[in-house]
C-alpha cells in the first residue's frame, strides 16, 4: 500500500528539516568562530592537606629481627647467641676497606679542586690572557697521562705478582689506589682543560671585547671548580655515613635468640643479622612504596590506628628510622615492586602494652600547608620536565610556566608562576586543546 503525502505535508517536512539543518550549521559555525568550550578554574588561596595510609605491625618484646643497613664482608661479630645485650652495644661490623678507599680518593679529589682553585687565582694574575692559562692546563693534562700511564704499568704488574702470590694484598691495594688516584687525576684535567677551551670559543664567537671575555672565562673557571668541590664535598658526607653504618648495634636491650651473622662471609643491606628477645620500647613498623618514602622524614608525626573493641583507636607515634635502601616484593596484583621499611616511635600509652604483633593502619601526612595558592590537578601538565598551565589569552590557549610545589590526586600547589584569582584551563588532556588553538570559556 502506498502512502501519498500532500502538498502541505510536504512543505511541512521540508520546512522542519531545512530549520535543522539551519540549527546544526549554526552551531558548527559558532563554534568555528569561537573556538573550543573549555572549563576554567581560578587560582584560590587553601588550607592543603595529603595523607597516605599504609598496613603496618606493632612490635614490642617479642622477638625483634635486625636487619643490617649495610653491604660487605662481615669483619667481626661481637656477640653470642644466648648473650643479653643493651642499646647501643655493638653486634658486629662490615670491612669498610673499600669505603675507606673510596673516601680517600674522594679526599684527594677535593684536595686537588681546591688547589686548581687556587691556582685559577694565580692564573689570573700571572697570565696575561685565557689562552696563556688554557696552555698551562694542557701542559697539565700531559702530565697527568703521563703519570697514569706508569700507574697502569705498575698495577698491571702488580696485579699479575698478586695473582701469584709472589706479593701481599696489602702491595696490592696501594698500587691499585696509586692507580685509581692517578686515573681520577688525569680524567678530571682532561675535563677541565675541554670545558675551559669550549667556553673560551664560544665567548670568542660572541663578538664581544677581550676585556670582557677574559672576566667572564675566569668566572667561570672559577664556578666550574666550586661546583665540583660541592659536590666532592656531599660524597664524602654520603660515606661518612655509610662508615657509621658499618658498626652495627642494638637499638633495644635483650638477649640475642638467633645470630645469622655469624655464618655469613658477606651481607646484604636488608639481610636479618641478629634477633633479638625481650621487651623494649613500643614501636610501629611499616613497608612503604619507594614513591612514598623521600616524602616521610625522621621526626614526622603519624597516627597509628588499631581496630580494638569493635572501633578504631587511635595513638600518636614518630617515624624514627626511614631506611635508605628498598626491598623487592610482590604487590596484590601479581605485580613487582619495591618498598622501603620505616620504624615509629610510639607515644608513651599503657593500652598499647601486650599488642605486638597487632596489625596496623598508619597515616602518614605527607604534604601540609595552611595558607597555600592551589589549582586543579588536571590543569597540569608537563614538557621537557617542566609544569605548564592553560590561560586564555585573545580567544586562544596560550601555554605558561608555573612551579609546582606539590602535587596531590586534586589539586596542585603553585610556588611561582600565577597570581591569586588567576584563571588556567581545566582538563587539559583534551586533543582539542594545545599552544594557540581558539577557546573559550564554556558555562
């Protein structure tokens, strides 16, 4: 059967879907014109808050099971098993020989930055333009390389009489640090002299007059070797450190109940070394993800929670120790990962008594400000390893530099960059978003 449709009808049909058509073209041509809807967000000033809860144990008496916080050859154990111990006795040490050696070469190393600082200094005076002073390093350089050269030889030779037995250990490991000595001390002047020549050239391309070039070069000789001290001077910090870790003690009197390290050759940062019985102070201990770590600090507050009597109670504890190396595990997904063990000191609290072994929740505060400038999360983002924002500026997206002091799941802590009241782009993941497209802000 078929269905005819009058002249009205028709023009009825016609009419509603031109008037459609009309509405949908409209609406695309508006948004040509204008651009993008986008949602926009001012920056406020906020009370800003990031917290992180971890399963954690409660320990106390019992058997308490140290680990050792450094790796080598176990020098000596000073302790039996059976034997009662106080805080602060010495269990055993690590041979920190190699430390030792290393921090010599990192002694000399600075000792020889400091003296070419110096004799920058000099250099300054006694010759009379950068080019004299790059030439007198480069007769440096030749200096070194020929002292590393004999090094090689001799600890070459010593290496093979070493092997034999024809001489001691002791022979050995001087040759070896005349030989690392003389390889650091060549390397290092090679550096110097490359940096120096390039930095001269590229002063020399500016077109700028020999006055200057010659005060810019030595400043920045002079930054180059301060830099460098700096940083011998934070290794040698690290290894005093690790030094102090190869003496290890009780943190806790008791009675040694098993001493695995006694039957060890060498251990492992995070091997068990000793266990230890009795009670000692009530503590809280934990395994945080190493993403968590560098923001937990020892002397931070956390709050420990226990499900006792069908409700939560709550205690006050310190993180007493974050340690710094990470443990393998396996996460709840079948996934690897690596966690970093920190202790907390509990508050003095009679109820905690008798509770160890009681499983946990432990809040860490990881990030707290009361008066802080803060945005959207997602009107961050990043390039090349810097923060960036959204405004709008003439109808388009334009990108600006800010720094981020912190970053929580919602919202981001703006140190530099943007003004209070000031409005970025929110959910800057959109394709329709990028440097110059047109956009506006949308209701």
């Amino acid at each position: 059967m078929k269905i005819r449709m009058d002249g009205r009808k028709k023009k009825l049909c016609f009419l509603a879907t031109g008037i459609a058509l009309a509405l949908i073209i409209g609406n695309t041509a508006v948004k040509s014109f204008r651009g993008t809807p986008v949602q926009t967000a001012a920056a406020s000033y906020e009370a800003v808050e990031d917290r992180y809860t971890e399963e954690g144990t409660i320990t106390a008496g019992g058997e308490y099971r140290l680990v050792s916080e450094a790796s080598g050859p176990v020098k000596e154990v000073k302790v039996r098993e059976n034997d009662g111990v106080k805080a602060g006795d010495i269990l055993f040490t690590v041979d920190d020989r190699d430390l030792l050696q290393e921090k010599s070469l990192c002694e000399s190393a600075l000792a020889g930055y400091q003296a070419k600082l110096e004799q920058s200094r000099i250099g300054q005076v006694m010759t009379s333009s950068p080019q004299e002073y790059l030439d007198s390093i480069r007769a440096e350089v030749s200096a070194k390389e020929a002292d590393y050269q004999a090094a090689k030889t001799l600890i070459d030779a010593s290496q093979s009489l070493y092997s034999a037995g024809s001489i001691s250990r002791v022979e050995w490991e001087k040759d070896r640090a005349s030989y690392e000595y003389a390889s650091l001390a060549w390397e290092q002047a090679k550096s110097r002299y490359e940096e120096s020549r390039r930095f001269l050239e590229s002063l020399k391309a500016g077109g700028i007059d020999e006055t200057t070039i010659n005060g810019r070069f030595y400043d920045s000789v002079e930054e180059q070797l301060r830099a460098q001290i700096k940083s011998q001077e934070t290794t040698m910090e690290q290894l005093d450190d690790k030094l102090k870790k190869c003496v290890v003690t009780a943190d806790r009197d008791g009675i040694i109940t098993s001493l695995p390290v006694k039957d060890m050759s060498y251990i492992q940062a995070g091997e068990t070394a000793v266990t230890i019985s009795g009670r000692g102070k009530i503590q809280a201990e934990s395994d945080v993800l190493t993403s968590i770590a560098p923001y937990l600090t020892p002397g931070d507050k956390v709050t420990v929670i226990l499900q006792l009597r069908n409700q939560d109670q709550m205690y006050g504890g310190t993180i007493s120790q974050v340690y710094d190396y990470a443990a393998k595990g396996t996460s709840a997904l079948g996934m690897d990962e690596y966690r970093v063990h920190v202790k907390i000191d509990m508050d003095e609290n009679t109820e905690l008594e008798g509770k160890e072994g009681y499983g946990a929740n432990i809040r860490f505060t990881l990030y707290q400000g009361e008066h802080k400038l803060v945005i959207p999360s997602s009107a961050v983002f990043q390039l090349d390893d810097q923060n960036y924002v959204f405004v709008i500026k003439n109808g388009k997206a334009e990108k600006l530099l800010v720094e981020v002091e912190y970053k929580t799941s919602s919202q981001a802590v703006i140190k530099e960059g943007l003004a209070e009241g000031q409005k970025v782009i929110d959910h800057v993941d959109s394709e329709e978003i990028y440097e110059g497209a047109k956009v506006y802000a949308g209701s």
